[in-house]
C-alpha cells in the first residue's frame, strides 16, 4: 500500500500580484460561487524547486536551449563558432532512434529536464568526437555522429528534483519519470477579486517649469489568505531513488520545508509579500492522499482579526469531521504547528516550530529503521 505525505498551510499574503494571467491580472477561479484570487500549482512548484536544489546543491534545468548551451561551452574551449553550433545541433541529432528536432535559434522542439552538469558531459562527449563532427559538418545529411547511448545517458539522468517532481520526455524511452510529489493550486479562503493601482514614475530632471510625472500607468494587485496544499507520494520518492531510505528522508525534508518557506518572486520589488504560513498541518496517510481545500468551499467571512484566524478555525473543524467520517483508518501521523502556539482540535498535537513538525512527521513517513514502519 502506498504511502502519502499531505502538507496543508494557511498563509496571508498582502498587496501583491504572485503570480499573472496573460493581461498581467492575478489568477482566479470561481469556487462556491465565489470569485477567488489564484496562484497556479507551476508557479509555486518553480520556487520549491529551486529552493531544494540550492539546499542539496544540485541543480537541473527545464530548457529548449541545449544546443546553444553545448555550443556555447564549446565555443569557451576554443572551437570555431560554426563547429560549435554543428555540435550542439548534433546532440539534438544524436539523442534517440530519430534524434531531437532543433528550431531556429538552436532551440529543440521539446523541452528537455536534465543536470546542468550534463551541458559539460555534452561538451566533453562532442570534443571526444571532434574528428567525426569535422568531416560530417560539410554533408548534406550527415546522420548521427555523436554515440547515441552516451547521450541519451546524460539527458535521461536524474537529479533529486527530478526524482521529486517527474519528467515528461516520450521522445526518449526511459526517459519519463513519474514525480512523486503533487501540488496543488493555491487560493483564497474568502471572497477576493483583483485591484487596481494607479501609479506614476516622477522624471528627477524636469525643468523647473514642468510639471507632472514621467511615467503613468494601472497596475492589478490581490491581497488574501490562501489555503496551499501537496502531497508526496512516499513509495514512488522511494522508487525512483533506488529504494535510498536515507536520500529520500532527506529530500523528503526538503520538499516539506521549501512547500513552508517558499513564495512566488513575481513583481517581489515593487510589492515585497514576503510573508510565511501561520499554520502547517502535516499528515501521513497510507491508501490516498486527502486534501481539505473543501473545507473552504463556503468562503469564509470575516471577523474582527481578518480571514486568517477564521480560516485557522474552518480548517480545524474541517479536520476533525473527515476524520470522524474516515474514522480515522489509514492516518498513521499528524500534527501541526501555529503562530498562536494554542493547539486547534482536530489538527493532532501542536509542534513548536515548523522544522520539528516536519521532523516527526518525516519520522512517521520514513522512519530510519525499516523495522519500525
């Protein structure tokens, strides 16, 4: 039976624009009825990864740009532009029974979810090969002159995150990799629609006869208290780093720690919401992972301290009832942790701080001593 980590946060956000549709507004959805302001699954998922990767330090990168990358670490070593841009052109060729199309601009048709450490591997692997790149650069069709099986190798290579949060590459067998974390889209709790702010940029050099301003514009911002939540496949993270208890443990922690800390960068300079949850509910769930995003289906109004106390309050209560319902099977862990530091019933016992929240709840999902589970 599989085995699920849910991570449950409420967390208020102030003036801001997190993340913007394709009119520069702020994301919504309509639930009970209710506009809501949105904040996509891909935009928080982004800033999670990035933090992971810089806590493990290691790096992948989601890009079209591989052959311009190759060709540009080539180019670096001291070979000839146009050698170089073959080779890169070449890795795309090599990758695959068919090989990888490559756009203009040297970008592939697909985007690709490597290591960065692979652009290297790829360098290295064209300079081993120089000789033949040299005599096929002139043919008309000149086929595949890099080995096949070392390139794929390097763009088929996983790194945590990848592990983590999935690949999706049908151009390659072998190459897909099923994420074991989901995250879903973030909303507000209440009623919350977008706002418009008028604003100007004043000219520091106009002539003392001018007046007004340099610049005049509307921008859209939202402020609310959003329920977040994501869940991580236990068995799949275990799958796809080789049954590794320690490294999953450690990603583990990391994923539960960056879903806490991280926040959107959009538009960060003008509104800078660098706000952080002020409750986390973790759970460990064997059979399915359960969200409770329905416990804001009524939107929650407000009271004298806000939506976000009242929110607290839904979510609690929420708990406590689909844990009467499921009787609470397959609940192995849960517990949460709260700016008041006043236990809410129906959240499980109060942690102190966020690290030792996670720390027992990776402990109940990924206990070191196989024995123990």
């Amino acid at each position: 039976m599989s085995l699920f980590l849910d991570l449950s946060a409420i967390q208020s956000v102030p003036a801001a624009n997190l993340n913007r549709d394709d009119l520069g507004s702020p994301k919504a959805v309509l639930y009970g009825s209710t506009p809501r302001i949105r904040v996509s699954s891909q935009s928080w998922k982004r800033v999670i990864r990035h933090g992971v990767e810089a806590e493990l330090g290691e790096t992948a990168a989601r890009t079209r740009r591989v052959p311009v990358k190759v060709k540009e670490a080539l180019e670096k070593a001291g070979w000839p532009s146009e050698l170089a841009e073959f080779a890169g052109v070449q890795v795309a060729a090599s990758a695959g029974k068919k090989g990888l199309g490559v756009e203009s601009g040297g970008h592939t048709s697909v985007l690709l979810f490597l290591p960065e450490s692979g652009i290297d591997e790829l360098a290295s692997l064209c300079m081993e090969h120089r000789d033949a790149l040299e005599k096929g650069m002139g043919k008309a069709k000149p086929g595949q002159l890099l080995p096949t099986a070392a390139v794929e190798g390097i763009l088929k290579r996983r790194t945590a995150s990848i592990s983590l949060l999935g690949r999706m590459l049908a151009e390659l067998p072998g190459a897909n990799v099923d994420g074991a974390a989901q995250v879903a889209h973030a909303f507000t709790t209440h009623a919350s629609e977008p706002q418009r702010d008028y604003f100007t940029a004043v000219d520091d050099w106009l002539e003392t006869t001018e007046t007004g301003s340099g610049h005049l514009d509307t921008a859209e911002f939202s402020a609310g208290v959003f329920y977040r939540f994501a869940t991580v496949n236990i068995s799949d993270l275990l799958t796809n780093l080789d049954g590794d208890r320690k490294a999953s443990r450690t990603l583990l922690t990391s994923f539960a720690d960056q879903f806490l800390m991280s926040l959107p960068q959009a538009k960060k300079n003008s509104t800078a919401p660098h706000t952080i949850p002020d409750l986390a509910y973790l759970a460990v769930r064997g059979q399915r992972p359960m969200s409770l995003a329905a416990a804001f289906e009524t939107p929650v109004t407000a009271d004298a301290g806000g939506y976000a106390q009242q929110s607290r309050t839904v979510l609690a209560t929420y708990a406590h009832n689909i844990d009467r319902l499921t009787g609470g099977r397959n609940r192995t862990f849960h517990g949460h942790a709260t700016i008041t530091n006043d236990a809410l019933d129906g959240l499980g016992p109060i942690h102190t701080s966020f690290p030792e929240l996670i720390e027992a709840a990776v402990e109940a999902a990924l206990p070191l001593n196989e024995d123990n589970q």
